[in-house]
C-alpha cells in the first residue's frame, strides 16, 4: 500500500527566502514521487517526478526535490521564493492496483509568499 | 488541442437537475480518472476506467454515475445532488501501468443550490 505524509497545511516564506515543503512516504514497492502545484481555481500541474535514477530531480520554475530512501522523503525546495509561487502543493506517490496506475496524493500545502 | 480538457469550467445546478461533466484528452492515455476536490479535505479518487472499463468505484453515491464512451472521453453525470456536493472536479489521465503520473484537467467548479 502506499501513502503520503505532508507535514504542515500552511507554509508562508518570505519573498527570496528558501522554500521547504515537506514530503513523507509509504510505500510497499519502489515508489514513483510527484509533486505537483495547484493555483487558484486551476487543475494541478506537474511540477516534477522521481521515478528511478538520480536522486535529485529539478523540475518546473526553478523547483527541486530529492528522493531519500533512508528518510522515506521528497521534500520540494526551491532556493529563492517569488509571489508567483503562491499556490497549493500537492506530494503525491504511484502504485499500481486493480489494472490501473494510480496516484496517491497527500492532503497539500498552501504556499504563502510575503512580499 | 492537446492536453486534458473540462467543460463546463462553472456549473450551478439545483438538487433536482441532471447534468453531465465532460472531460477529453488528446494525449493517447489509456486511463482516466475523476476526482473530487472540496475546501479543507485532501483530494478524493471517484472513479477509474483503464481501457474503458471501470476499474475502480470509491463507494461514490449512485447520484453519481461515470461514463467513458472511448479512451478520449469521460462523462461524470450528475443528478439529484445535495449541497455537500459543491466541489471541484477534475479529471486526470494516464498511460496504464507506465508511472508517469496524471495529467489534469482545469476541474468543473460546481455549486449545488
């Protein structure tokens, strides 16, 4: 079975502040890691995907993560924040049942950017 | 056109109507999903159909009820709702069995009044 932990609801950084969204597994097979960013009255977008290779993937406006298996973790970070990142981030972990790829998605954090 | 495309963006119905949610991919996935998204609470798996065949049913309410006529189009019609209803729905797709992640669907804002 596999299941996503994000710890804090609410993150609010400073404009050109790092950004840290915090991300946990579980997962009964090597899993496939996604983080994904919704804004306002949007679907989500993918920001980034670990699916096997190097540990550290970078993604969509400036964004990185770093799978560790010791930690169960795929925390996002993107070293200098800008309002634009203002939005919804969701962690999100694959597995297959039932015939189906299907994804597991934590319950999100809101971003909040100060200018 | 590409992509995962929804219509309508907003809909606002009364608990007595009947209406459907549309969703199209021109990707060449071979699954599609529906999920629920509702203020406060993670987001909630409905229904999957992989090759056209419905896979997966999260003990979603019969008023409720899916339709993927092709891989290309998903249906979510609706009736008699309730106000807990109001939500965002989004429709996602993927290539079966290859873990690539969903792509997604701009969601139908519905209101039910």
């Amino acid at each position: 079975a596999q299941s996503v932990t994000q710890l804090g609801s609410h993150v609010s950084v400073s404009e050109g502040a790092l950004v840290l969204l915090r991300c946990n597994y579980s997962s009964s097979v090597p899993p496939y890691l996604f983080w994904y960013v919704q804004y306002p009255n949007q679907g989500l977008q993918l920001l980034l995907k670990y699916t096997t290779g190097a540990t550290l993937v970078k993604g969509i406006n400036g964004f990185e993560a770093e799978f560790k298996k010791s930690e169960t973790s795929f925390h996002l970070t993107k070293p200098s924040a800008h309002m634009s990142d203002a939005a919804e981030y969701f962690c999100a972990v694959s597995g297959v049942s039932t015939g189906a790829n299907n994804l597991f998605f934590g319950t999100g954090t809101r971003l909040t950017v100060i200018p | 056109e590409t992509g995962v495309t929804q219509t309508p963006r907003h809909l606002v119905m009364g608990m007595t109507n009947k209406k459907s949610l549309k969703c199209e991919q021109h990707l060449g996935h071979n699954a599609m999903y529906w999920y629920k998204q509702s203020a406060k609470k993670p987001l909630e798996l409905m229904f999957v159909y992989s090759l056209e065949e419905r896979v997966e049913n999260n003990s979603v309410p019969s008023r409720f009820s899916p339709e993927c006529p092709n891989s290309s189009h998903l249906f979510l019609h609706l009736h008699t709702l309730q106000p807990e209803d109001s939500a965002l729905y989004l429709c996602a797709s993927s290539q079966d069995r290859e873990n690539y992640g969903y792509t997604f669907g701009s969601g139908t804002r519905l209101t039910v009044v």
